[in-house]
C-alpha cells in the first residue's frame, strides 16, 4: 500500500485547495500516514473522498461525523496537530 506511487496519489487527493485542510492533510500524509495501521490508512484514503466542506466542519470540531470510521481518523489527525 505504502509504494511511492500510492503515495503520490494520496499526496495529490490530499491536497484540497482549502488552506485549513491542506495544512491538516499534506502535513499528516508526509509525517504520520506511514505509520499508521492497514485499517487507519484505509480510514484516511475514505477521508479524502469526502466533501471539503463536511471535513472543514469535522476538523473545526463544528460537527462530528456520523461514520465511526471517519470519527476516529479525524481524532486521530486532530490529536496530532492538538496534543494533549
């Protein structure tokens, strides 16, 4: 899953044209997406196929998202930036 050209892709899905996520994601993706279980970075890659807009809420902690999939990868990226 990890190879170059995964990783490649991902980096571009992770790019979202919306500075708040991008400094979320593209960050996250290069330092810490590597490291994660199959089943976090399966949870990450359903992530990105969200909209901006429902991710701009969920990482703003203005709304919780309704998959527990998706509920645990947002805590897991939030608990990153926000340690502690």
């Amino acid at each position: 899953m990890n190879s170059r050209e995964e990783l490649n892709r991902l980096f571009w899905h992770s790019r979202r044209g919306m500075l708040e996520l991008d400094v979320l994601l593209v960050p996250f993706l290069k330092e810490a997406f590597t490291d994660l279980d199959e089943a976090d970075q399966q949870r990450y890659i359903k992530l990105l196929e969200c909209e901006d807009q429902d991710m701009f809420s969920w990482f703003m902690q203005k709304e919780v998202p309704a998959d527990p999939d998706l509920a645990r990868i947002i805590k897991i990226i939030l608990d990153r930036v926000q340690p502690g």
